[in-house]
C-alpha cells in the first residue's frame, strides 16, 4: 500500500534547560534549514520532499555538535484506501458545553459515565465525543426513518436554558472483533521497525525518543459486517480517542448524507485489508457496556418531555446583555470600571471597538466572572499587540485570527473579537480556537453567567 510520512520535531538541549536562548538556537537551527516552526522550535518534515533524508543528516550532525537531541511524532497514512467502510470523525464537545458528568449502571454492571451538557454552545452540529461517540437528533431520526435498526441510541441529557438540536449517544449492535494497529510500536524494536520500512528505520537512529509512532489503523475484510453501522471498542489502547471508534457502510453512509443527517466531511475511509500487514499488531476488541432498556426509554421520555415544553431561541440581543450588564455592574461594584466617558469614546474610529462602545459606556473594563476579565481600552490595545506579536513566532499556522484582543482568560488564553463580531477565544497553549460566541452580547450573557 502507498503512504505519505510525516515527521513533527523538536532539538532537546542534553541537560533538558529549555531556557530563550535554547529555544532561539533551536529556532535558528530550522530556519537554516529552511523550514518554519512554532515559537519553542517545533517543526515538520514531510519525508516525501525531495531532501528529506538530508535534512535528517543534518538534524544529527547539529546535534552531535551542538549538545542536542533530537525529539518527534511519525505519522504514516495511507494514500490508494479504497473501502466500503468509513469511521465517522468526531471532536469533543467544545470548552463550557459540558456541565456535569453522571454515572449509571449498564447492562453488564459496569459504571458507564454519560456528560450532562449544554447543547447550545454547540455551533457546529455534527458528530461529537471524547470517550464515546454521539450523533446529532437528525442522524437518530434518519435511522428511524430508513429502517436502519442495528444500533441504540440514548440521549444526552441537556440542561441548557435554550433551543438547540440534541445529541443521543450511539450504541451500534455489531462490533468489529479485531484492529490490526501500531500501538505497542516502540522505538527500540529495530527489527519491527525495518519490517515496516519507509524512512522509519532511518528515524529512528537519528531521534532519540519518539515520543508516539502512529500508523493508520486497519481491519481485516473478513471481521468485517456486509452492511450497516458497527464500532470497535480498544479498552486497552492508551490513546483516548482511538478506544472508540463507530463504523459505517458505504451504502448506509449515502443514505445519511442523501438525508442531510451526516456530511461528507464527517466520514474518512477505513483500511480493510486481506491480511495483516508485516510489522502491525492485532488486538482483540470487546463489546462495549450500554445502558439498561429501561434507562434509555425513561431518559427519552424526559428527551420528549423537553421539547414539547420549548424553550426561547438562543438570540441574546445587545440592549438584553447591555441591561445584564448593569444590573451585574450594580450588584459588585467593586469588580468593575467607571464607563468611558463619552468625549473619549467619541475618538474611538476602529472597527473592532466602535461595536464595543456601549459596553465601555457601561465599564471600562473588570471581572465578568471568575474566568473572564473584560479588558479596558488601553489594556485592549496593548494585549492585542502583545497578541499578535507573539503569533509572529507561530509559524506553522494556516490561519492567523484577525481582530482585537478585548478579554483576558484566567489561563492565559484570550478572546479576540473579530471583523466579522464573531468571539472567539484563543489558546496560548495550542494555539487555536478553543471556544467561540456568534456575537458580543452572547459572549457577554454567557460569561456574566460564568458558563
């Protein structure tokens, strides 16, 4: 099978300092390269460019001159998959959209652990999960529409104050018994790490740890069901993503989509091979726990309950957070700047803040809660320069934000409004978006709320 191998690295001074100076000799190193990387010195290397082996020489000598060591991930992913199986991709819920965890008993008599959320803040409707996968209303309801009965589903119990599509967790009958995967791959297991070839071998000699070998799973055909929905369930695998993983057919997957109850976006295809290929592993899967019948019919007559009682559209409009605000303003008034004053305010000609003003009329700036500080307008523009400075050294982005910095988070993260007056907020560890509002008085209702 043909594949593409990826390389993400880093140099490690011997003694493990990671002081500026480290990180900007490193820096230099990659660009002398020429290459980019992130502001510590992480870098990519695609092992098809035509000097990729070289860049690997030279990653060795530096530092077996230099008092370094080199660090990575190795990715392998295959290029001619063609299947009739595709795995549905999923993302967690987005930061502030879980709000508890219960736990109940399933059918074997293990704990299962189901989010409590608020399905609001949900912008994106599609697949979501971190230990276990759930579908959007219009994915279950397309099901029960089509006659597609192999799988069960259990809502995600909402306690959001407004209207949004609700997620049901997805529980498919049939699972798959075997994946053929990489993960007891080691470094040191030189022999397996020929077998599998590639510049792998080549690598591995010249980096001293290799923090995580990834290669694409498969499955082989004849595990594999003719038809339908399936998962495969790896308690074992480390990674937390990859214990879970729901299948769906070629054919199935049309009808979905044709339904508009699953995007093409949402699907990637799976590698179902004859037999297991030279250097993998097998692993033994299991069933997964799910909750008993009757939890799932009462927990559905609490989904109906919910949507026959109705709740308002999530529309905050600005004199709705504008009032908030005040009200907030009046109870701790110590937590929160007199207005701007109107003479200044007037001089404000900026896009980004001419859309603020009524909100600095009211303060200039203090604790919307606990996790968010509003920033006054000589603080804004000083965090937003700071901002954008410190992106400069993020050279492996695709996608730069563009706006002004207006909150401070109280992990260091920071919410930006944008051209368009969509919020979003930013991490300082990723970096990227991590959260984000459709408009400032959401941003402003949600975080007086301390969501």
């Amino acid at each position: 099978m043909k594949y593409k191998e990826k390389l993400l690295w880093i140099l490690d001074k011997t003694d493990r300092e990671s002081d500026d100076n480290g990180y900007q000799e490193n820096i230099d190193f990659v660009h002398s390269l020429g290459k980019k990387c992130d502001c510590v010195g992480w870098s990519e290397l695609d092992m098809d460019e035509p000097d990729a082996h070289g860049v690997l020489e030279r990653i060795e000598s530096f530092c077996k001159e230099r008092g370094y060591r080199a660090r990575g991930w190795y990715e392998r992913v295959y290029t001619d998959v063609e299947s009739d199986w595709y795995e549905i991709k999923n993302e967690p819920f987005r930061d502030g959209t879980v709000v508890d965890i219960i736990t109940i008993k399933a059918q074997n008599g293990d704990d299962l652990h189901h989010n409590v959320i608020n399905a609001y803040r949900e912008l994106n409707v599609a697949p979501k999960g971190f230990w276990k996968v759930c579908v959007p209303d219009r994915f279950r309801k397309a099901c029960t529409e089509n006659g597609i009965t192999d799988v069960e589903f259990c809502w995600v119990k909402d306690k959001g104050r407004y209207e949004a599509e609700q997620y049901f967790y997805i529980y498919p009958e049939r699972y798959i018994p075997r994946i053929i995967y990489d993960r007891s791959i080691r470094q040191n297991q030189t022999e397996r790490l020929r077998i599998l070839g590639g510049t792998l071998p080549k690598i591995a000699s010249v980096f001293y740890n290799l923090e995580h070998i990834q290669l694409q799973d498969c499955f082989l055909k004849e595990d594999m069901p003719s038809d339908g929905i399936a998962y495969v369930y790896c308690p074992s695998a480390y990674d937390f993503c990859g214990r879970y993983k729901i299948l769906i057919h070629k054919n199935t997957a049309e009808i979905l989509i044709k339904e508009k109850a699953l995007s093409s976006a949402d699907i990637v295809p799976v590698c179902v091979v004859e037999k297991c290929p030279e250097g993998y592993d097998f692993d033994i899967t299991e069933r997964e726990a799910i909750p008993f019948t009757e939890y799932i019919e009462k927990n559905f007559s609490e989904y109906e309950g919910l949507k026959a009682k109705g709740r308002p559209e999530y529309n905050v409009k600005d004199k709705e957070a504008l009032l908030f605000f005040r009200k907030t303003k009046g109870e701790r008034k110590a937590d929160f700047s007199k207005g701007l004053s109107k003479k200044y305010a007037e001089q404000i000609t900026d896009s980004f803040y001419k859309t603020l003003l009524p909100y600095y009329g009211v303060s200039n700036g203090g604790q919307l809660s606990d996790e968010y500080t509003f920033l006054s307008y000589s603080e804004s523009l000083k965090a937003t320069d700071e901002f954008f400075e410190s992106l400069k050294k993020e050279e492996l982005l695709t996608e730069v934000p563009c706006g002004a910095v207006i909150v401070s988070c109280a992990d260091g993260d920071s919410v930006l409004i944008t051209e368009s007056e969509r919020i979003i907020r930013w991490s300082h560890e990723a970096p990227e978006i991590v959260c984000e509002w459709q408009s400032i008085a959401k941003f402003f209702v949600n975080a007086l709320n301390d969501f």
